[in-house]
C-alpha cells in the first residue's frame, strides 16, 4: 500500500513555504513578469510601481498598499503610487518626515526595518496620523522599507487594513517579494534618471564647446575679412599723400577708399546684428508692412548691380490687392536685400532673379528665385552659421561678408517666421521666407 502525500522534492519545505505559496507562484511569476515587462518598455516609475501594488492588492483581499519614495536631501517620503487609498489620505501623509517615531513609514525609513503596527489608534507613533487615517478608514499599518543600491533605504512599501491585523507568514512573503520588485523598479529609474542626467551635462560642455569655438572662428573670421578693406584704405591714403597726383587718380583714390571704409562698416554692422541677435537684444518694431513695397525698395537698390551682371530682376505678387506681412520694414528689407543679392551674385549672369509672394492660411510666404547653378552641396547644411568655413568669399573681386543667411535667417526667426532653402540645384535657388500675415 502507497501512501499518498506531497513528495519532498514538489511539495511545500517545511518552514519556507506551505501550501498557499504554491497556489501563488503562478500568479507571482505572471504579475512579477507583467512588472518587468512595463520596466523594460520604459513606462513612468509610477506606473511600475501602480501595477506592483495593484498586483499585490490582487493577491491580499482587503489591503491597500503605498509606496512612498525618499528624498535624501531633505529626509522626507513623498507619494510614489497609492492606486487603492484616498486621494485625501495620500496628501496628508506626503513630505513624512524619516524619523523615529513618525507613523509606520517615517519609523520604518529611520531604522531601516519593518515596523508593523496591527492598530494605529493604539500606537503613540501614529498620534499625528490617527485621524487621517480614520477618514481614510485604515486601522493597521506595516511599513517595509526599501532597499535602494547602497543598501540604505530608497522609500517604504506600506500594507494597510480596514481592521486591526497582523500579517501571517504568507503575507510577510507576498511583501517581501513585492518590495524587492519595488525596489528593482526604483533602482532601475534611477539608473535611467542618471544617464539621463549624465547625457544632458555632457550635451550642455559639447554644446558650450560649439558655441566657444563659433565664437572664436567668427572673430577670427571678422579680422580676416577687415583686414583687407583696411589694408586698401591705407594704401589709397598713402597714394593720396604722393605730391604729384593728378585728379582722376586722386578721386579714384578717394572712391577706393570709400568703398572700403563702407565694406567695414557693413561687415561691422552685421556683426554686432548678429551677436545682438544671439543675445534676444536686437529691438524690432513689428507692424503691418506692405510688401509690394518693400519688394519695390530692393530691387531698386539692386538693380546697379543686377545690370552689371546683365541679370533681369523680376517681382510676382498677388494680384488681388495688396499684400501685408507682420514685420519690422528695415529687417525685411535687410533680409530680402541678402537674398536677392545672393541671386544676382551667385546666380547666372544674363539670368534673372524673381522676388514671389503668395498668402497660405494667414502666412505670407515670400520666394526669391534664380536660375543659377545652386548652392554648393557641402555649404547646405550650414548655409545658416555664420562665416561658415567656405562659405566665405575672398573679397578682392566681390564684397561677401559670409554672415548674410545666418543673419536673414535669424532676423526672419526674430520676427515670428522661418527663412528655408526651398529648392536648390542645378536648375537654381529659392529661398523660401515665411512670415506672419496681419
Ligand atoms: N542663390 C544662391 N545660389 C548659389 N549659392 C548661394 C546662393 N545663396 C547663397 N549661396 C552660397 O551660400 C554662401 C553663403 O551666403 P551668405 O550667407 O549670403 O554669404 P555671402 O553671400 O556673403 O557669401 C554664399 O557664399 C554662396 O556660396
Ligand atoms: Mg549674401
């Protein structure tokens, strides 16, 4: 005859386990994998920690758990996830000071060791808590704490019961494991929060670094580009000097000299433009602004130059009334006075350049076209920093500064739009400026 009963290598060891812990590790591994599964998938901390208590609360009819999370820094227990106690309750008790002899979780973050209070209305430890927890309709607490990296508590992990109670052996299991899933899914967000943290200081020196270094090509870059119109000012003014010099010589000298000492001054303007502008303290008067006639203005000033290079300026708006755009005049014209130029300059010559406006869904959007041979792929994707190395043009022969499409682009932002590269290539340029409508 076989007796029949629990073979020691399948059935409960005595001591460790009895029978409802083999009734609860399916549940267990399924809930524990449910709560992996949301750690691995980067969910918020405090769903992590929702899905733990509620799975908890699944396996302990009648309890209601919370964890309360520890800021070292100022020593107090703050609100992790509480998903089945009042909203009310949960308020009351957050910003708990870790003390001896503060409620079950203050007591239990102190000493470092469970403190189980199986009637709150009995414990001088919960004198300040009574009440709330009587609104709340709580009457035992057991607080574990949590163990965090460093051994050192990182929060509690509290069992709450409507009557006086005292956890059984099943229980004080169920809490141990569910603390330590607690105390994985804070770890973990730690771990993040801190290559988190690491990423953004280390973004914050590159970023530092980038702009330190910008800073000193542009320098570099302005002294470079001065040097020569100064180099030419002195030279005329030495020929000026020469006794016998006739008068056509000596008004050529003079225009020289001009037109150097006007270069310096705009490369000068622009960039005191465009640090003024890095720095939010560029003043712009915004008002309704005809752009027919801002259009009119440029292709005037323009149309010297254009003739030089036999290039045909041309003007498309719309012809069913005036359009406006929210601008300041004297930074729109400065920037569609750039982009035309670039056109006329960088364009065709004998080929045309067509300033475009259309109106789209209370934005006007405002094209300068040319049918030149498009900007070189490699300046592309720094068209708009400013002296980007080869965006620079030599200036014997031309008058490039280098900062015109970092300066457009940063006026056309400071004025509410975005100035883009609409379409560029061997068929040519547009430029596409979009700017608010009145
Ligand atoms: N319409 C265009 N067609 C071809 N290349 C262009 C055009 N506009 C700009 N570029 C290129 O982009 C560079 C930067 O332009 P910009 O910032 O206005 O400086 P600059 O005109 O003073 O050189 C130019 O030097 C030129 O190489
Ligand atoms: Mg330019």
């Amino acid at each position: 005859m076989t007796t029949l009963g629990p073979h020691p290598a399948h059935g409960p060891v005595p001591g460790t386990m009895d029978e409802g812990d083999w009734l609860d590790a399916p549940v267990l591994l399924d809930r524990q994998t449910a709560v992996l599964e949301l750690i691995a998938q980067a969910a918020p901390l405090s769903d992590v920690l929702t899905e733990i208590l509620r799975s908890l609360e699944g396996l302990m009819p009648g309890a209601s758990c919370s964890v309360l999370l520890l800021d070292r820094p100022t020593g107090r227990l703050h609100h992790g996830a509480a998903p089945s106690l009042p909203s009310s309750y949960v308020a009351a008790i957050d910003g708990l000071p870790v003390a001896d002899g503060v409620g079950s979780c203050g007591t239990a973050a102190a000493l470092n060791r469970p403190v189980l209070v199986p009637d709150v209305r009995l414990d001088p430890r919960w004198a300040d808590f009574r009440d709330a927890a009587a609104a709340a309709g709580q009457q035992a607490c057991w607080s574990t704490p949590i163990a965090g990296r460093d051994h050192r508590p990182v929060g509690t992990f509290a069992v709450y019961h409507r009557t006086p109670h005292t956890p059984t052996p099943r229980e004080q299991r169920l809490v141990d494991r569910f603390t330590h899933l607690a105390a994985v899914a804070i770890g973990h967000a730690e771990l993040v929060a801190d290559r988190r943290a690491r990423l953004e200081a280390e973004t914050a020196r590159r970023t530092a670094e980038e702009l330190s270094r910008a800073k000193s090509q542009l320098l570099a870059a302005v002294g470079h580009e001065a040097r020569t119109p100064i180099q030419a000012i002195v030279g005329f003014a030495e020929l000026l000097g020469t006794i016998d010099l006739d008068e056509a010589r000596r008004r050529e000298a003079l225009a020289h000299i001009g037109a150097a000492a006007g270069h310096v001054m705009d490369l000068l303007t622009d960039v005191l433009d465009v640090s003024r502008l890095e720095a939010g303290a560029l003043p712009l008067q915004v008002a309704a602004v005809p752009v027919a006639e801002v259009v009119e203005e440029v292709l005037g000033l323009l149309s010297a130059k254009a003739a030089a290079r036999s290039t045909i300026l041309d003007q498309e708006l719309p012809q069913d009334g005036p359009t406006t755009v929210l601008a300041d005049r004297r930074r729109l014209r400065q920037v569609l006075l750039n982009l035309v130029e670039n056109g006329v300059r960088h364009g065709r010559a004998g080929g045309a350049v067509t300033v475009a406006a259309t109106r789209d869904a209370g934005q006007v959007v405002l094209t300068v076209r040319d049918d030149g041979p498009g900007i070189a792929p490699d300046l592309l994707d720094r068209l708009f920093t400013p002296f980007a190395p080869g965006g620079t043009q030599p200036l014997v022969g031309g008058d490039s500064v280098g900062l015109g499409l970092a300066l457009s682009a940063g006026l056309v932002h400071a004025m509410g739009g975005e100035l883009v590269v609409g379409r560029t290539g061997p068929g040519g340029t547009e430029m596409r400026v979009r700017l608010p409508g009145p």
